[in-house]
C-alpha cells in the first residue's frame, strides 16, 4: 500500500526547498511545497479509500500495519520501522494532510511578501513529514521521533522571524518548555520497555488486554502519568501550558497549522493511542480530566481580556485542548479525536481568518485598533462568523457535537465537571464574539495612513504597507488566502456530521444513547447562546460597559489581563534560580573553579615538571655522556646488587 | 688455533679489556677536540672487542667472534660516517671544540 509515500512526499519537498529554494523562483517554491502535500492528501485519499474506508462494510478493524525494516534490535528488545493504519490513524492523517493543504495554499498568499520565503516552506513541510510520521508510527520510538520532531519545526516557525529578540526568546521557551514533557514521555517509553519488552502499540496493547486494571497506583498509573506530563507539554496543558500563547510570535499560518490544527493536538492523539494504559490506570484518567478542565477554564478566563486577536485565539485553542483531555479522562476518547477533527476545523478557521484581517490590516494585530471592517473584508467577515458559531458551539455546527458529546461524557463522570465546562463554553462563546464583534463592528479605530507607518513595527511583522500594494484602507485578501477560508467555513458548519464517534467504535464504546437531545447539550447551547449575547450587548449595545466593569472589578481584572502572572511566577521561581544557580554555582564554582582548575592545573603540572627536566638537556655532549657513563655504572651496580645475571 | 699460555690467565685479558674501556671512557668525557674524543670511542669498541674473543676463546663457542666482526663493520662505517660529519662541522665552524658544538641548545 505504499503508506511510506504519505510521510515521504512532504520530506521530499523539504529537501528540494531546504537545498535549493533559494535559488528557485516563487512559482516553483509554492508548486513543490503546496504539491508535495496535495499528493500526500491524494496519497491518502487512495490509501483510504483501497482500505475501503470510503464504501461500505466495516473497514480496518484490524490495523494495517506495513513493516520496512529493522531498526534497533538489542537482546529480546525489536523495534522496526513500522507504519499503521488504524481508523484513528485515519482520522488524523486525513486532518494532517487535509487541513495542512489547506494552510499550505493559503500560506502562498500570506507570506507573498515576507523574506526567507523558500525557508518557511521548507520548514512547513518538514512539519508535515515529522507529523505524518507521529500519526503512522506503529510504535512508541516512531511516535517519539515524530514528537521530537514536530516539535523541532515549531521551534524553527516561531523563531521564523529570527531577526526579532521576542521571536527567538518565545521558540526558546516552546522548545525548553517542551523539553519537560518530553523528559516525562521518554521515561514512560523506558517503563514500556521494562514491563512490557516491547514498544508496539499491538505486542503493548495485547499484552495489557489480560492485566487487572489498577486501582491504586502503580507502575501502569506510573507509565500513563507520564505519558500525560509529555502530553501537557505538547499540548499546551496545565502546568505547561505557557509556551503556547508566546508561541503566537510565528506567522500566522503557522499557528494555524502547527499551534491549533494539528501538532497541539498530538499529545490528545497520543494519550487516544495509549487508552489501553489509561484505562488500566484510573487515577491517571482522573489526573487527565481534572487538568483538562482546570486548563479549559483558566485559560478561557484569561482569553476573556486579551486584547490581541491572536492571543485571544491561543487561549482559547488552550482551552480547546483542556475540553479535549477533559474528554479523555472521562473515558470519551473518541468525543475527544471528535473535538480534535472539529477544532482543527474551526480553530485553523479562526487563525487563518485572524491572518487574513492582519494582512487586511497590514500587519496591525492589536483588537482596539481594529473595528468596522465588515464592509472591508466581507469573505473574511463570513467565515469567522461561521468559525466563532462552530466553536461556541451553536447547534448544528461542528462545535456543536463535539463539544456536547465530551460535556456529555463530563456529566456522567462527575456532574460538577459538566458545570465547570458548561460555564467555559459560555466564557468561550463571549470571548471569540468579543474579538469578532471588537474586529468588524463599530466604529473604526484605525486610521488609513497610520497602520501603514506602523505596519512593519507589529510581531507578526506582516506589513506590506510600504510595499507596491499601498491601499489607503483596508482590504480582501487574495484568492489564495480566502478559498482556503472558504472550505475551512463549510467544514467548519458541516464537519459534525461526520460521525467520529461512530467511526471510533471499534476501537472505543461509545456510551448508551438516549434517543432524543439530551438536556445537557440544551443547557451548554444556552450556555453558548448566552454568552453570544453578553459580548454582544457588551461590544455592540453598550460600547462603553467592558472599561467600566474592568474599573470596577480591577483586582480580578488585572489578574485575568496579566495572565493569573504564570510566567511571571514560573520567572521567579523556575528561570530565575536555575540562571542563578548556574551563574553563581555552575559557571563560578563548578566551571571556573573545578573544571577550569583541572584542566590548567594539569597544563601548569606538566609545564613545572618540564622546567625541571629541562636542565638535563644542557646542549653540552659531554654531559649527555656522562650521564650515560652514570647511568650504565648504576644499572651494573643494580644488577649486581640483585644477584647478577645467570 | 694454538693454545694460549697457561701463564695468562682469563682476568688480565679482561682488565685489559676494563683498562682500555675506561681509558675510552675518560678520553670520551675530558678530551676537547672531537677527533680525540671520536678515536676514544673506537678505543671503547675495541676494548669490547677484546672482552668479547676473550669470553669466546674460554667458553669455545663462536658468538663472541661474530659479535666481534659485526663491531668492526659497524665501527669502519661509523668512522667513515663520523669523519665526513667532523669534516663537514669543520667546513662550517673552523672549529673542532667540542663545547663550541652546542647550537642545540638555545
């Protein structure tokens, strides 16, 4: 079945953009990148649909696993290059490829006037090629090599702008704040290796089948929490979660792709993977609900007073992510790929819309700066309008189902848990309309002439105002930047009816189903419509209602816009000491004192022995001749002394 | 071969053989002029020699004639390549001081 290619084609891109795209014209730099990962979406769709996904039947119960070669053979232990198609893999690869085209096409049009064009395609398309790897891997060091590496290319995209300090300083933090996770995920894999002897998903999953489950902990709750904590880092979760917001520094198809659709998700993916742990191990599946909706709500909190749109739009794909484990940990693994599937959707909507108003704006991303942009960029309008309905869960729409088939699962866990969510959703609907409302309604708070001047001084750096464009107002965007606005829209409104749930049972019961629509989703849509409303009446009918609340309510409202201060909490007591630490310990004392120490100490040993035995070498024949007489009389007497030779 | 004395005993050809190594030594050690001190090196071989036909003779094997053969070949091309050095350390210094020679040093 050839699933190498679908991995393969992007990394092929890659290499051709990486090695000669600075030498290639635009036109064939958007056609290899953008190509190598239409064919991989094809590749895909032929994969799938000679699986039989597409007819009828009951397709892939089984995995279908292709085997390449060995990789690591030591003792009893085999890992080989594998790849596996499973349906939840399927599920992924079709979002990856699917939405990744997507992102790709509109790329062209965003990044038409950026430098390090060939760059940010190559790098895009190694995303792609390390995240197809993540999803086809039929073992747990695959699953790693593509974790490490997705997280690689997210480091490299949001230091895209690498001549900015923020920009580097934010890739650092994603990349460090990732290495603890990544710290906790690889010692889970060594417990795999100890207790199970194996790392593939069916020797692993097989095995476990006739394990009791574990009621208190032990090394299964062992494995799962640290799964988890790599899961946290990846995903953006409680307490790591802080990379992610910094991580909006990158161009915006870039937090469209990489830090909403897909790689984000990864860590939901792998935790779906690993349910047979987690379902082995309750007090893990407890651990991943509680942090899921603590994230959920506390990010959506902090999403309410963010005042750039793509800060905004980062929590709140924070607090997407926390609905996600919420799922999982209530045991709805597959509401939870449902929400993955839907949020790609509308999220990547969200981004891309927010990347299309930027460009509109010539690079202006602060929201009370925007305003009244309707009538400017109309495609724009419709499509966020759509996204912000989809993810505040209006009924019949993709949020919709997703979100009610996790609150859902919530509510028969624990019913205090589908409060706390049921309230999120109504913070999240009253966040994404207050962006919207405070992008296109209203008066304009921009003046023509002066987002040009300031158009190159933003983060994103996507001004183009100086350039050859040079509109006095606001505008659409290219063709190639709303088309992909436009099918994200209709999958956004469409995309619930894709029965994920259903498609996933094979691998994951789903619940009983009472007929009807339950209560629980007409309160959580109540919920949403309630806090469509409250940002409407805050941002529409009373302009001036939000300063005033913030005035009155300034305590809890300068924690909210200051981010509860988390970063500068973990500034104060994880960055600050461990700099300090290694200022004064490390660098004075173990560094100048101990290693400096050794190193010269041995240089300046062997240069005072040297100035002794250099007087030996007087220059003078015959003193080197009476040593040798010397030497010879004392060597006789020795052996004399001994017995002489016999 | 006809027999040696019996009057010579096998010690007065060694300390023949230690006298002349000695005086090799000390000419090698307190002689300035490199000739002398390259002709006290010769002593020293052939005081080696001595010692060696000596032990040879008493202990009626042949080892010790080879040995002393292979001396002489090494000591005729040493003091063919010795002298073309001394000739050639003369060209160059005017000089055949021994402690003069030390351009090693420093």
């Amino acid at each position: 079945m050839q699933l190498w290619l679908i991995p393969l084609l992007p990394l092929a891109g890659f290499a051709v953009n990486g090695l000669f795209g600075r030498r290639l014209p635009k036109a064939a730099i958007n056609a290899v990148a953008v190509g190598s990962v239409l064919l991989s979406f094809l590749w895909v769709l032929k994969t799938l649909s000679a699986l039989g996904v597409f007819g009828g039947g009951n397709p892939l119960e089984q995995a279908y696993i292709e085997h390449y070669y060995t990789w690591i053979q030591s003792g009893t232990l085999n890992i080989g290059v594998d790849f596996a198609i499973d349906r939840l893999t399927a599920v992924m690869l079709m979002i990856v490829t699917g939405v990744g085209f997507l992102i790709h096409v509109y790329s062209v049009g965003y990044m038409a006037h950026e430098g390090g064009y060939y760059r940010f395609f190559a790098y895009l398309n190694l995303f792609m090629f390390f995240m197809l790897v993540l999803v086809l891997g039929a073992n747990y060091l695959l699953l790693f090599v593509g974790w490490e590496g997705v997280g690689l290319c997210s480091y490299l995209l949001v230091g895209f702008y690498f001549t900015e300090k923020f920009a580097t300083d934010a890739g650092n933090k994603a990349f460090i704040v990732n290495r603890i996770g990544d710290f906790g995920f690889s010692l889970a894999v060594f417990l795999i290796v100890m207790h199970f002897g194996s790392l593939d998903f069916a020797t692993v999953f097989g095995k476990i089948q006739g394990m009791p489950v574990e009621s208190s902990a032990g090394w299964m709750t062992a494995i799962a929490l640290l799964l988890f904590v790599g899961a946290t880092g990846k995903s953006a979760q409680i307490p790591l979660y802080v990379w992610l917001p910094d991580a909006m520094a990158g161009p915006t198809p870039v937090s469209a792709l990489i830090h909403a659709a897909t790689m984000v998700t990864a860590g939901v993916y792998m935790v779906t993977r690993s349910s047979a742990i987690f379902l082995h191990a309750h007090g893990a599946l407890e651990v991943v609900a509680i942090i899921g909706l603590a994230t959920a709500f506390f990010s959506a909190t902090v999403g309410l007073a963010q005042t750039d749109i793509k800060k905004v739009y980062a929590y709140s794909t924070v607090s997407q992510l926390g609905y996600m484990f919420l799922g999982l940990g209530t045991g709805a693994f597959s509401a939870g790929i449902f929400h993955v599937m839907t949020h790609a959707f509308f999220k990547a909507l969200l981004f891309l819309g927010a990347g299309s108003l930027i460009h509109a704006m010539s690079g202006e991303q602060d929201l009370r700066k925007m305003g009244g942009l309707r009538k400017y960029t109309p495609i724009t309008f419709w499509t966020l309008l759509c996204a912000s309905l989809a993810i505040s869960g209006f009924p019949g729409l993709s949020g919709y189902f997703s979100k009610d088939a996790i609150l859902a699962s919530a509510y028969d866990y624990a019913p205090w848990m589908y409060w706390v969510g049921v309230f999120t959703a109504g913070m999240t609907a009253f966040y994404v309309f207050r962006a919207f409302f405070l992008a296109f309604f209203g008066e304009p708070r921009w003046k023509a002439a002066e987002h040009h001047a300031d158009g190159h001084s933003k983060p994103d750096a996507h001004g183009h105002g100086a350039d050859a464009h040079g509109h006095g107002a606001p505008h659409e965007s290219p063709p190639s930047m709303w088309i992909p606005l436009a099918v994200l829209a209709v999958f956004s409104v469409i995309g619930g009816y894709i029965n994920i749930p259903r498609w996933l049972e094979p691998m994951f019961k789903l619940p009983e189903e009472a007929p009807g629509i339950p209560w629980t989703a007409l309160v959580s849509v109540a919920a949403g419509l309630i806090g469509i409303a409250l940002a409407a009446w805050f941002y529409l009918i009373a302009p001036a209602l939000p300063e005033e609340l913030a005035r009155s309510f300034s305590t809890p409202y300068r924690w909210i816009y200051n981010k509860y201060f988390v970063d500068e909490f973990y500034s104060a007591m994880v960055v600050e000491p461990v700099v300090d630490g290694s200022r004064s310990l490390l660098w004075r004392i173990v560094d100048v004192g101990s290693i400096d120490g050794i190193v010269n100490g041995t240089g300046k040993t062997a240069r005072n022995i040297g100035g002794i035995l250099k007087r030996l070498q007087s220059g003078s024949i015959r003193s080197y001749a009476a040593w040798v007489v010397l030497g010879s009389i004392l060597v006789i007497v020795a052996i004399t002394m001994a017995g002489g030779v016999r | 071969m006809p027999a040696l004395p019996p009057s010579v005993p096998l010690s007065w050809y060694l300390t023949l053989s230690l006298i002349l190594f000695v005086l090799g030594i000390a000419g090698f050690l307190f002689r300035r002029n490199i000739i002398t001190v390259f002709m006290s090196i010769e002593l020293m071989l052939n005081a080696v020699n001595l010692s060696f036909i000596t032990f040879s003779y008493k202990l009626k094997q042949v080892d010790g004639h080879i040995f002393a053969f292979f001396v002489m070949v090494v000591a005729a091309a040493e003091a063919a390549v010795g002298l073309a050095i001394i000739l050639t350390v003369f060209k160059n210094r005017q000089t055949l001081e021994i402690d003069e020679l030390s351009s090693l040093k420093n």
